[in-house]
C-alpha cells in the first residue's frame, strides 16, 4: 500500500512537470527568438524604445544592443530583415520613405497618436504685450528688438544645427516668408542653445524658439502657461513636403494661439514599423505593438529628466513599467493570447 501510494505521489508529480512546460512557454512566447530593435538618432524617441524592449524580454525574446540608425539605414534593414523593428516611425512626415519598405514592412500600432508635432514658440508674456500670433510679426521693429540678443537688429531664433531635416524646413520658411532681414536663425548645438533660452526666460527675457514633441522643452517651458506656438502666414513647405500640407494645420494644440493652429510643420503620429515576415512568424509581437501605447506626457517628462543629467534610460523605462504594471500587463496578456 505504501509502495502503491509512492509511485501515485510520483506520478503526480511527474504530471506537475510536464504541466509546467506548456505554462512557460504560453508566458514567454517568444522564448529562442530575437528581436533586434533599431531606435532613431534623436535621442528623445530612447524612452519608448527601451520600454518596448523590456516588455519584448518579458515574452522571452532576446535583445541585443539597440542599433541607432538614420531614417533611410533603418527603413532599408526593416524591409530587408536585417532589422526586426523600431517604434519611432513618424506619418505621415515618414511618407518619403515608404517606397524604402512597404514591401517588406509595415507600420503597426500607434506609440503616440498625434504626439510628434513641430513648431515655433514665444514666451507668452512678450506674445501677450506685443500681440504676437505669427511669425509675419517678426518684421515688426518692437518684436525684433524685443527678441534682439545679440543687437544685429534681428529677432534671435533657436533653430536646428546644419544637416537636421528641421533645418531644411526653417531655411524654406525664412524665404517663403520674407523674413531673412528680420530673423538670425541660431544654429548652434540645439541643447546649449535651448539650455540658454530657459535661463534667459527666467531672467524675464523674451525668448523665441523651434522644437518638436516629444522633447524636454515642452516640459521645461509649458505651452499655454510660459510660452505659446505661433502660426505661419500659411503653409509653404519645401519640394515634396507639400503633399502632406493638411497635415501642417492642427487642431486642439494646447497652448496656440488659434484653433486649429497653422503649425506650418506637418503633424505626426509616432509609430512602429516591424518587419512583415517576422510579424506573421510571432503574433504575439503583432498584438503587443497593436494594444500599446504610451502617453506623450511621459515622454516629455523623460526628456526633461534626461536633459538634465538623468541618462539611465534603462532605469527609467523599468520605472515607468512598475508604475503601469497592470497596464503593461494588459498588453502583455493579450500578446500571449496572440500567440496560442
């Protein structure tokens, strides 16, 4: 009887082990496979993609080192294979390289809808005494001497370094509007520059500045109480930008002057873009870039902490996890269901 019950007992716990197998690989679906993630040359998309790949390594895959890549390297890997995905795709400002991909690549899900816009802003007191609204303003002599730094006679802008694609978009626009004789865009490193309009602001200076979302200073400078974006006179973007016109004119942008607000730069959503074949080969991946999402708020929020000196991007995705576990569980439940 007490052999009988032995091997009874075994057998059990036999069946446990074997149970447990199938349990495990359901959790960690992508258990054996790797995904290699690429992330952008702007370091401001850094948080969302460590976040991904941590929520990937709770699936099971592995990751290597995250490779940083130029929008056309990434979209030519990302059709080729070579690369798995990246969660930094910017549409419909992206368009032009849809060519580069569509036919082995895809964009799926959304990370932040509508969160990538692009701009110029003023400090809202010197908007509010000076009645500024646009940049067709700065060729009146009161603004220009308000913004006047340097006392070359022109408003001072904070604009992109040569060789940024935000670069291209000012210089157009200083044609397009007239505006060479009133501006002197500043094209030096855009932290230091920027680091120099937020100490300026709180000396009470007025300050005139480019940026895009997500990005610290949007957080550093809130829109709707220290500053305001300002519109163009209308929209004029250079060569083959202007097919995405419509998109240049947003509406509900907290903090502009109007509604909807002629930004005069097209707004985006910000996206992933994976693979094709390796989507059809792990639906759990599908699922998790379909179901998740992360707030732009977040992300500026990030931002800041990373310009101010907080560069542990890895400790500060793991937080922002923790702090939405049962949210990332969520999407996390649903890619293991993806893949039963």
């Amino acid at each position: 009887m007490r052999s009988r019950l032995k091997l009874t007992l075994s057998a059990i716990g036999a069946l446990g082990l074997l149970g447990a197998a199938p349990a495990l690989a359901q959790d960690r679906p992508g258990e054996g496979a790797t995904i290699t993630m690429a992330q952008p040359t702007w370091d401001t998309g850094w948080f969302q993609t460590e976040i991904y790949r941590q929520m990937f390594q709770e699936l099971g895959y592995t990751t290597p080192e995250v490779m940083t890549l130029d929008n056309p390297p990434f979209y030519t890997a990302v059709a080729s294979g070579d690369v798995t995905l990246w969660v930094d795709g910017w549409f419909p400002l992206h368009d032009t390289y849809r060519p580069m991909f569509e036919q082995g690549a895809e964009i799926i899900g959304a990370v932040a809808p509508g969160g990538a816009m692009e701009g110029y802003l003023v400090d809202k007191a010197t908007a509010d005494r000076l009645n500024i609204t646009s940049v067709e303003d700065f060729k009146r002599d009161e603004v220009k001497q308000a913004f006047d730094r340097d006392g070359d006679g022109k408003a001072d802008l904070v604009a992109c370094p040569p060789g940024w694609g935000c670069e291209l978009n000012i210089e157009h626009h200083l044609d397009a509007y007239g505006l060479r004789d009133h501006v002197n865009p500043i094209k030096a490193s855009y932290a230091a520059a920027m680091g120099d309009a937020v100490a300026a602001y709180g000396n009470g200076e007025s300050i005139f500045f480019y940026t895009w979302t997500p990005n610290w200073t949007v957080n550093e400078l809130v829109p709707g109480e220290d500053v305001v974006w300002i519109e163009v006179p209308e929209v004029d973007l250079p060569g083959d930008l202007m097919k995405l016109a419509d998109a240049a004119t947003l509406t509900g942008v907290t903090g502009c002057v109007n509604d909807p607000c002629r930004l005069g730069f097209p707004g985006s959503d910000i996206v992933p873009v994976a693979n094709s074949a390796f989507l059809k080969e792990h639906p759990d991946v599908r699922a998790l870039l379909e179901a998740a999402e992360i707030p732009v708020a977040d992300i500026y929020a990030q931002n800041a902490a990373m310009n101010a000196g907080d560069t542990d991007i890895t400790a500060q995705a793991a937080a922002w996890i923790a702090a939405n576990r049962a949210k990332v569980d969520g999407w996390l439940d649903a890619a293991r269901t993806a893949a039963q």
